[in-house]
C-alpha cells in the first residue's frame, strides 16, 4: 500500500474515495480513528492509501478532480 492523500479535511477523503471506487480502484483511509486521541480537533491528518499497482492511476483520477496527491 502507498500513501496517495493526507489531509485534515475528512470531506476530502470520502471525495476521492468515492472518485476511485467509481473507477474500480480500492482505497484504504487509515488514521481515521485519531480524532479520539487529538480531542477531535482535527489536527491530526487522515491518510488515503492505495495498492502500488493503482497509485499511478489513482493519482490521475484525483489530479483530474482537483485533489492534490502527494508524490513519493
């Protein structure tokens, strides 16, 4: 799995995911739990992952939607 988004903005995760799933690839959201040991401020940044062999792709469909991916 590689890392394709990190972000504090929950609304940009479910986005993309929703981008991906619609384009068969599947995304994993991790530290989606941390919120509990941050107070639920939203400091602390979500990360999107994908299988090494979508991440290019997965980063086209995002670039196209105007979602910036991080690049390795």
């Amino acid at each position: 799995m590689h890392e394709l988004l990190r972000t504090t903005d929950p609304t940009i995760i479910a986005f993309a995911t929703a981008l991906l799933d619609g384009e068969g690839i599947a995304a994993f959201a991790v530290d989606v739990h941390m919120s509990t040991l941050e107070g639920s401020i939203g400091i602390l940044p979500r990360r999107l992952m994908v299988h090494a062999d979508d991440l290019a792709q997965a980063r086209r469909v995002l670039t196209d939607n105007g979602i910036e991916c991080r690049e390795e």
